[in-house]
C-alpha cells in the first residue's frame, strides 16, 4: 500500500492512494474555551445546505456537549472500542504516533477500520446535553479546576482530512478531494449510496440521503469558499470561535497566516483524534478546564503545550497570540495573513489588501446616567 | 415407460453451469417473470461465491446459487434470474440495504475480458435490477414519511412532491449551485427498476444515460424471481456485440441486503458463462 507523511503523527502513514497535495488546504479553527453551544452554527448550515428530502436528520454542522454528547450516538466511544478490539495502542513517542490508523488497522477484506451507525443512532443529535463528567449536587461550588466536574461543547463539521477515509473507502470513487482548496466532496452523478464513506469516516461526517440514494456531507461551503468568503457555520457564530482560512503543511510554515500561526507557531489548536491517521484539518484549542487525559486522548500529545499556552495567554503573556483571537468572527472574508499594529489587530486578504482592522482593546464610551435633555434615567450607558 | 420416465426426469431436471441458451421465441416477451412463456426455456444453475478480490469483501455471501433462464424474440433479449432469499429487503436507509442483482455481458464476446467488471479497455455492459428502485416506482419514493409513518418533523421541504427539484424562484444561490441543482436528483426520476452501467474494471462502473432496459421482481415463497429485458440494439448508445444466432458470454451477481451486502460485498459467478443466443 502506498504511504504519505502524516505531519500530525510524525510519520508515514499508509493510505490507499498516493499522496497528491492540493494547491491549499482548507482549514478551520475553534477555540472550544468559547462555545455556548447555542447551535447558530448548526441552524446556519441546515438552512443552507441540508434542507431537503431525506436530509431531515442531517446536521453537517452538530454542536455536541462532551463528555456525554454524540452526533450519532457514541461516535467517539466506538472509534476508541474499535482500535482497542484491533489491540492497537494508542502510544506516543516524542510526539510520533507508534499505533496503527485506522487505515493500517483495517482488518481483511476492509479498506478502513470501521463501523456503521444505525439509523436511531442519528435521532438525538443532541443527547447530553449541558451533561457534566459527574453528578452536580444542590449548592456544588466549582471553585478550582482541573474539577471532576466539567463539560465542554464541541461543534464538529467535515474535516477536509488531507487524507480521507470517505475518500479510501468509496469503492466507485465517487469522493475526491479538490485540487484548488483541499475541500472534500462526494460526487452526486457518481455516489450510488453504498455508504462505505459512512462505515469508514471516523469522525461520522458523511450521512446517507435514503430519498436521493446518495452520500452526502460537509461540502465547505466551496461556493463561498470560491469567493473568498468564509463557510457559514463560521461567519454566523454567536461565540466568535471560529476563523477559516488556508493552512500550510510543518515545512512551508508563514507565521504571518493565522491558521499556521495557531497551530504550527504557537501549537495551541490541535486536530481531533489525530490518531485515526487522516489528518483532519479542523483544530482544537482545547478547553483549559478540562482533565488533561481526556484531552490528550482527544487531540493528542500537544494538549498539554496547548493548555499552558493559552493560560499563559490569559494573564497577558501572549499579546500576538491574544490579539490574533480578536480577529476571529470579526469579518467574514477569509483571512490569508494577519498583523498586530500598535493597538490593532489586521487581517489581509490573499492580494495583500486589508480586511478589518480590530482595536485590542474595545473603546468603552460611558454615558451619563441620566439624560438631562430629556429628563430619562438611562437604562444602557456604555 | 421406463424410458420415458428417465427422459421426462431429463427434460425437468436443472443443468449446472454450463452454456446458457437464449430461446428464440415469437412475439412479446412479456415483462412478468410468472408468464407462462419462461417454461420454454431451459433453466441453468449457477453457483455463486463471496468476491474476494477488491476490499471491501464479503467471503460468505448469503446467496449460494441463482438459477437463469434466457429468451429472445430477435429484438429483445430477456434473462429470468431467480435465488433464495429468507429476508427481502426493499429499502435503503441508515445501514438497511436493498436485494439486488446484476448480469454483465462483454461489450465484444471475447472471454478474455477482465471477469472484474472489465479492464484494459475491454469494457462490460452491466444490467442490475434493485428492489429499492423497484419499490420507489411501485409505492412512490421512500421517503421518510413512508419509512417512519410516525416520524414528525416541523421543518420545511423545498418541494414535496417528486421529482424533488427545487422550487425555480428559490434564491439561495449556494444551494443552488449545489445541492439545488438537478444533479443529485436525475438518478431518482427514472422509471426503470433496472439500470444500466458501462465499465472497464472495479471502481469506473458508470450510469448510461441512455436506459432502456426493464424489469420486474417477484418476491414468492423465499424466493426472487427477477426479469430483466433489453433490446439487443439501444440506439444512440453503446451495445453489446450480441444477438439472434450469436455466442457471447455472461456473468451474475447477488446482493442481499439484509446481509448489508452492497457494492464490492456480493456474491458471483466466478467465470464467464457461454450465452448461446438462438435465431429464428
Ligand atoms: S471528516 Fe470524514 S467525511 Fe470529512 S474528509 Fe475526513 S474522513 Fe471524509
Ligand atoms: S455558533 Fe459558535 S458558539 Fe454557537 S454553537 Fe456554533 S460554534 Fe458554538
């Protein structure tokens, strides 16, 4: 089988195709510290893209609270039972995975190490909801952390993995991946819904349309993406937690490009389960109030590096880094470098011309109390 | 009358996958595989296994065997496949997938083309019946009113009736160029449970556009009794080298759904089988 260099495992991975790089790779970034999982992102996307028939229990876009949350049910948990059957150890070694992928553990007569959700599994998109680790009594006072009371949203989209499960395991290959952007799509004319992409996506992104008899999934918003614009799932959030743009692989780094910066430069967001061996190209920053275990299981062995950093951030000891995060949900065109200048934050698109220009600190106007013109007490004065 | 009991013994029993013959017969070859007319033709048994060449696999496929008949009135050219089948399935949702089966023929009669769905340029012509499409023409569209009757959803459809194109004054031009166009659509509105596919070896099977072939399942007593007819000349698209008083070859595949068999999952004949086709 042929092999391709998996950045994100420090090593050679095999995959069932050569490795052909795309022009760029899409790639997106959320900040987990920053979700409310008021599912505006989900609504964006379902409204979008996913309103059709046989698309009525597709959410391209989930929000689901972890650790109790799955969109479908367990997705994560059968991804862990399934290498553990496999016996492959989930070990690092000075940042080199030494287990298998899911690709390298498929067992015969597979191309992928898979399973298949069924169709109940997709009915509670939002089962666990707000659920915490552990039981909270009346009166329980979080007070520190890490706390073994926690929880956290995690909003999941396609990956666009440089290299595909969906992709591998489509025996018609109906799936590709564009040269012009790295986006995943499934061809329509050619999908004869066999939902092998289903069975071998281990993050669960391609959903089955039973009246279209088709595969379908996260498409990137490539039409907005095409016109420089930022998917919807990212210009929508309530939270601002989201940024898109292009990111380079570990030898090509340009630390003036956001998402280069944040995950090669200051290595605080991380890809999810990294372990699968597709290179997912959406990144983490972790939640910093969560059992550091859980995360290193979740986005690998940078958590703990990715934590410390953006506390660090916190008390003010990453200035560029902090101001970098402002940019995120201030415009919706896709940012291709980024500037701190003075008290601003910039971002530029792919010509160089500016984008939006973010004051670090907001400008606070506060109003009298009182309006004498009027003679009105004031509700809102700043 | 010893003799005439070991002959008529004979004429019933069921030959194990040897030459199929195509029956010449005068006029209609009606689209039932219960009519009267298949008693003329000889019934073939083939042996069927698990293909395991290409992943995925499936090595212990449920279907063992399929028996196969053929007629042809100088213009069509009809096979009436039938295999034992505990659990029919009709519909494809979440992991539920639908029976179906499939005979391939070379685009030149030549045995020396690739049994794997072509290859080297030697194309095949592939005809697959499937009870899902079958259903859909039957009983309307398997949405998922009809799969999960008390299923509510306060969401809104683009259009509810089929064909589901989208209304044509919707203006949300991302969908539009995507998910709106008609392109995901035109699969779904054709009126044949058979489809036909061209291919030059595994992963390039592809939809003609030209569909002319028909068919007909009936699922009786555990068993699929599934007609499959296509003229011999489709004009405007590519045929088979085939017709009246010619030789050329075919193959067979099964997929039982309730198997979650699908795609490369199927069960075979593992070699080409002469297709004798009489003339008049
Ligand atoms: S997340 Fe799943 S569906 Fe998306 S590209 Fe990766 S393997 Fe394919
Ligand atoms: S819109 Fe943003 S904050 Fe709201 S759920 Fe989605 S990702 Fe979280």
């Amino acid at each position: 089988m042929p092999k391709v260099y998996n950045w994100q495992l420090g090593r050679e991975v095999e995959y069932l195709y050569e490795g052909v790089k795309p022009k760029r790779q899409f790639a997106v970034i959320m900040n987990l510290n920053k979700c409310i999982a008021c599912q505006t992102c989900t609504m964006a996307c379902k409204t979008t893209w996913s309103s059709g028939r046989g698309q009525e229990y597709m959410l391209w876009n989930n929000v689901e609270t972890k650790p109790n949350g799955f969109y479908p049910l367990g997705w994560d948990i059968h991804l862990m039972e399934k290498l553990e059957e496999a016996k492959v150890e989930q070990v690092w070694e000075n940042g080199v995975y030494k287990g298998k992928t899911i690709i390298e553990a498929a067992p015969t007569g597979e191309r992928v190490l898979g399973w298949m959700p069924e169709d109940l599994d997709w009915a509670n998109p939002n089962i666990g909801e707000d659920e915490t680790a552990e039981e909270v009594d009346i009166g329980t006072v979080i007070d520190h952390f890490p706390n073994p009371i926690w929880m956290f949203y995690l909003p999941r989209i396609c990956n666009h993995c440089s290299y595909p499960a969906c992709l591998a395991a489509c025996p018609r290959k109906a799936i590709y991946k564009r040269q012009e952007d790295g986006i995943v799509l499934i061809d329509p004319e050619r999908c004869e819904g066999y939902q092998e992409c289903v069975r071998a996506c281990p993050y669960k992104k391609p959903m089955f349309n039973q009246v279209v008899g088709i595969s379908q999934k996260c498409i990137g918003c490539f039409p907005k993406v095409e016109q420089g614009l930022m998917p919807q799932c990212v210009t929508t959030c309530i939270g601002r937690i989201r940024l898109m743009g292009f990111i380079n692989e570990p030898d090509k780094i340009d630390p003036e490009n956001p998402m280069d910066f944040l995950v090669h430069v200051k290595k605080v967001a991380l890809p999810l389960y990294p372990q699968t061996g597709m290179q997912p190209n959406v990144y983490y920053i972790p939640p910093i109030t969560v059992p550091i275990k859980y995360l290193r299981q979740m986005f690998g062995p940078g958590a703990d590096n990715a934590v410390e950093t953006y506390k660090r951030m916190r008390e003010g000891k990453e200035p560029e880094l902090q101001a970098l995060l402002l940019l995120f949900g201030s415009t919706e065109f896709i940012p291709h470098k980024f500037k701190v200048e003075g008290d601003f934050v910039l971002a530029f698109d792919e010509k160089g011309n500016e984008l939006v220009k973010v004051p670090l600190t907001e400008p606070i106007i506060m109003r009298p109390a009182t309006d004498p013109k009027l003679g009105v007490t004031r509700q809102d004065i700043s | 009358m010893k003799r005439f009991l070991m002959l008529s013994f004979l004429a019933f029993s069921i030959s194990y996958a040897q030459d199929i013959v195509s029956k010449y017969i005068k006029g209609q070859i009606p689209p039932n595989p219960e009519s009267n007319i298949w008693q003329k033709a000889t019934p073939v048994k083939i042996p069927l296994s698990g293909q395991a060449i290409v992943a995925p696999m499936d090595l212990n496929p449920a279907t063992k065997d399929i028996t196969v008949k053929s007629l042809n009135n100088g213009k069509e050219i009809a096979f009436l496949i039938s295999f034992k089948d505990e659990k029919p399935s009709y519909f494809r949702t979440n992991n539920t997938f639908s029976d179906a089966v499939a005979l391939e023929v070379p685009l030149t009669p030549d045995d020396s083309t690739p049994i794997t769905m072509g290859g080297n340029g030697k194309e095949v012509i592939i005809l697959q019946w499937a009870a899902y499409r079958q259903n859909n023409l039957q009983n309307g569209y398997a949405d998922l009113p009809k799969i999960e009757p008390n299923y509510y959803m306060d969401y809104w459809y683009p259009q509810a009736k089929p064909p589901y194109a989208w209304p044509k004054d919707w203006n949300n031009k991302y969908a539009l160029d995507y998910t709106g166009g008609h392109v995901p659509y035109w699969k779904d509105t054709r009126n044949t449970s058979v489809i036909e596919f061209i291919a030059d070896g595994y992963t390039t099977t592809t939809w003609k556009k030209h569909q002319e072939a028909k068919g007909l399942g009936i699922y009786k007593n555990g068993r699929w009794y599934v007609e499959i007819v296509r003229p011999f000349k489709v004009e405007d698209t590519i045929n088979p080298i085939w017709g009246p008083g010619s030789k050329t070859f075919i193959d067979f595949a099964v997929w039982q759904g309730f198997y979650k068999e699908r795609d490369s999952r199927k069960a075979i004949s593992y070699s080409w089988i002469p297709l004798i086709i009489e003339g008049k």
